[in-house]
C-alpha cells in the first residue's frame, strides 16, 4: 500500500521529468508523451528484459499507461508553472529513484542474482529511463554529468542487504534502502556535494 | 499471400530509408547496411523482446536478411536517383507502418495483451526502426519532431479492434486497420496537417 | 583457459576503450565506470537478449564485474600514460573484436540458428558495446565511420564455418575464425586498408 503510493508518485515524477525535457527541446504532442512514457518506464523495462521477466511490467498492468497519460497531459497543460516547482519535481525524482532502487534490487534476488548485480539491477532500474530520455533528446545523459546519483543508489543497496541480513531489521530493509538513497541524494543536491574531480585542474 | 507481399514491400522501404539518412551521413558501406538492416528490423525486435518472443523474428527466417541486403544493394547503386522517387518511397514507407502497426498488434493478442498495451505495442513495431536510425545517425528522431506519425498507427489500432469487434466486420480488422493508418498518414502529408502546437507562440 | 585467458584480455581492453572515450568527454568517476562496463558487456548484453538467454551472462556470473571495476580503475589511474599506450590497446580491443565474434557465433549455433545469423550474432556481440558507448557519449559511432570493421567479423565468421565444416580442421576453427579477424584488422590498420568509397569525389 505504501510501496504502490510512493510507486505511483515516482511513475509520475518520472513522466513528468520527461515532459519538462521534451517541451524544453520543442517535441510536438506525441514527441512529448512518447519521452514522459519512456522516461517513466524505461528503467523497468530494461531490468524485465535482463532478467527475462516478460512481457514487461507495463505490458501485464494497465495501470502504468492511465497514470503516465494523465500525467503528461497534466505536465503539458501546466508547463509554465511547473517550471516554478522543480523543486518539489526534484523530491518527486528522488522518492522515484529511491523506491525503483529497492523494486530492482528486490526482483534481482527473486531472479536469484548475487547482492552486487541486484544492485546493479537497482541502479539500471532507477537511472535507465532518464538516460533513455536524454539520448532520445540528443543530450550527453544527465546521470553521467552530474550528481551523486548513483553513489545514492548503492548506497542505499549496500544499507537494504546490511539490513536485510541482521535478523532484527530484516523488516525494515526496503523502507531504509529508499531512505539511505533519498538522504544521500537530498544531502548531495542541499551541500552542493559532488563526487571529486579525476581530472587535473588547469 | 496478400499481407506478405506488403510485409516484403514494407520492409524494403524501411531498408532503403536507412541508405538515404546513413548516405546523407556519409557513412561507409558497412554503416550504411547496419543501419539499413537496423531501420527495417528495428522496430519487430525490440516488440519481440518486450513480449519474450524470442529468438526474435529475423534471426529465425532468413528471408529478412535476403531482403534487406538486396534492397541496400539497389539503395547504394541508385542513390542519386532515389532522391527523385522520394514520393513513392513515401508511399512504401507508409505501407510499412500500416502494415507493421498491425503486425505489432497482432502479436500483442497473441501474448495475451489489453487492447491499449496491443496498440503500444503496434507503435513500437512500426516507429521503433525510424527510432534507432536516427540516434544512430545522432538526429533528434523524427517522430518526435514531424508528421502525423503515432496518431495514423493509434487511430488505425482503434479502427481493427472495432471492425475486429463487430461480427460482420470481423474478417475486414488486419486490412481495415492497415488502410486507416495509410489514409490518415497521406491526407496528414498531403494537406499538410499536423498535430496543434503545445507551445505558445512569439 | 586460452579462450578464458583472452576472454578476459578482451573485457579489459573494451573496459579501457569506455575509459578513454569517457574521461575525453570529461564525465565524471560514475560515468566513466558506466561507459567502461556498459563498452564490455554491451555487446554480449543486446546478443543474450536477441537469442532470449536470460539472466544475461553478466548477471551469472559475478567475475565480469570484477575485472571490470578493477580495469576501470587501473583505467582511470594511469590515463595520462595509456595515451602514449593507444597502440597496444588496439591490439586487446582486436583481440577482443576476435573473440567475441567467434563466442556470439558460438551462442547463435547453441541456439539453433543459421550461420549466416550465426555472424551477424558475431557482429552483434563485438560490436555493440562500441556502438553503445559512442550513442551514450553522443557521437556517431566509430564503426560506422571507420576501419573495416564489420568485413573482419564477417571474414573470421566465414572462416570458422568452412574450418568446422572440414574434419579435418574442425577442431581449428576457433582459433582460426579469431585470428582471421585479428589478421584483417591489423593488416587493414597497418596499410590504411579501408572499403571502397561509395560517394562520388568531388
């Protein structure tokens, strides 16, 4: 019940986020809803082809497309004033790649996968959607730029299997991962944190 | 008989739309065939990967990589003098989406899809080829940016699961369907109709 | 153990290739990590999913990521000297264009199908992770602009089908396919070998 309102929340931030790329590179109506459904499922999809889980998620539940449609539409009719609000988009994103983190870490050990591909599985999850939606808009993937991104996520995969393995937090395993990834995330965008340079300054 | 006959023609105008974007890019002649081959095989992949139907559809008949590399050959040798039948290919093209939007559908039924999902999924088959040539040719696609592209395959999807609905126009779904998405892609193209800008103007 | 010997040379080298490219765009540390895992397991990635080999051979097996982290690192800790080290480099990225074609041919015959699917398969797997790190680092993928690339997977492909179809020589044909690519590749470097142009000049 939790999981599926936060689950919800982060379909839409998603779909969102990409609407608000789209618009800004000019893409007509279908441009638009094709990148706010791709950016929001994209992640999903690409971990259900990995591990064989088909046909993918969306497909089985029609639930994902009512809510990306509504989403998009929403997303477009109130573009300028979005514009206002990343702020709160930017914590929508966040509980997103915080939960998918954990759902794609949670479906890798359903599949049998090792700690460290499940959370390689997260990440995928979690990061795989947005890349798509900056390759399709010709852009140099926001992920690979900037942010701790996904620092926060393996992170918070490292904190879901410490949990999850001591007997007396095995419950609270995924609240705490998503929690770890929201924190770290939240902390790093707050602080200006960023991973240290491997470059040489000039 | 009849629907193969078009399937071939579709998938040559598919092949041969990739020679004109990977020539114009001055590709090698590799280039150009991988991304002929990727343009007319595309967008059946990535559907038969989403559903799990695999191996996928070229890898289990030859006949596609016959067809293909033919149609390359005759792309390359006449390339200076396509640039003039760029109408019909036009035409082929449209064909091909028609007919892949049924195909796509089709194969969602199969796998025990929603009519909505079936439709998705119909787009997927017909635009995902166009998707990938351009991201490989580093264009913003072209589907996102022109043309009455995804609306023809949705109203077509609609239209075959009404006639597919009725009893008495049962038999007429696949053709009724493919000739939807053909009249509403020509009429678009020809009296230039296109969908009503999101964007306020200067 | 030789095939595994050059198995890992060849995730290496591709891991490395992902470095270099990466660091030129200046991403940072996460990013160049993702473009040298996805330019190492790209290929073999998209050729498990086409044949529907699921988890994919990556997820099974957890020494890919190791050596991949470890090289990223080694990668990322001596750039400035494998600039002057771009020559040797070219030979483990060869060698792992080599293997990987005969490993992806090797995967399509396990699956049933056609040889000349069977080299395409090839093409797929040592290819695809350069392509994959050239669409993510916003570029038009190198094997479309230079190099034959592709004729040397074919050529090797070819090769491993006649050396297996003789009895004589059946027990060859691995090694054979390999070192044909590995032979047309370096011949076709060492003389500024490429395919004939197929625009006119000027």
């Amino acid at each position: 019940m939790f999981l599926q309102l936060i689950d919800v929340l982060g379909t839409i931030a998603f779909a969102i986020s990409g609407v608000l790329v789209a618009m800004d590179k000019k893409l007509d109506p279908f441009g638009v809803l094709i990148i706010g459904f791709v950016t929001a499922i994209g992640g999903g999809t690409l971990r259900d082809l990995l591990i064989g889980n088909t046909p993918v998620v969306w497909m089985r539940d029609a639930n994902y497309m009512i809510i990306i449609i509504t989403s998009v539409f929403f997303g477009v009719l109130f573009f300028n004033k979005l514009k206002y609000l990343r702020k709160s988009l930017f914590l929508f994103d966040t509980i997103g790649i915080g939960l998918y983190t954990i759902v794609g870490i949670e479906k890798g050990m359903e599949a049998g996968l090792i700690p460290a591909i499940c959370i390689v599985l997260g990440i995928i999850t979690a990061s795989f959607g947005g890349v798509i939606r900056d390759i399709l808009c010709n852009e140099i993937p926001v992920i690979f730029r900037k942010e701790i991104y996904a620092t926060a996520c393996i992170l918070g995969g490292v904190a879901y299997f410490v949990l999850d393995y001591i007997p007396f937090t095995k419950n609270y395993a995924t609240v705490g991962g998503i929690l770890v990834v929201l924190l770290i995330r939240i902390l790093a965008v707050r602080y200006k944190i960023s991973l240290p340079t491997i470059y040489k300054s000039n």
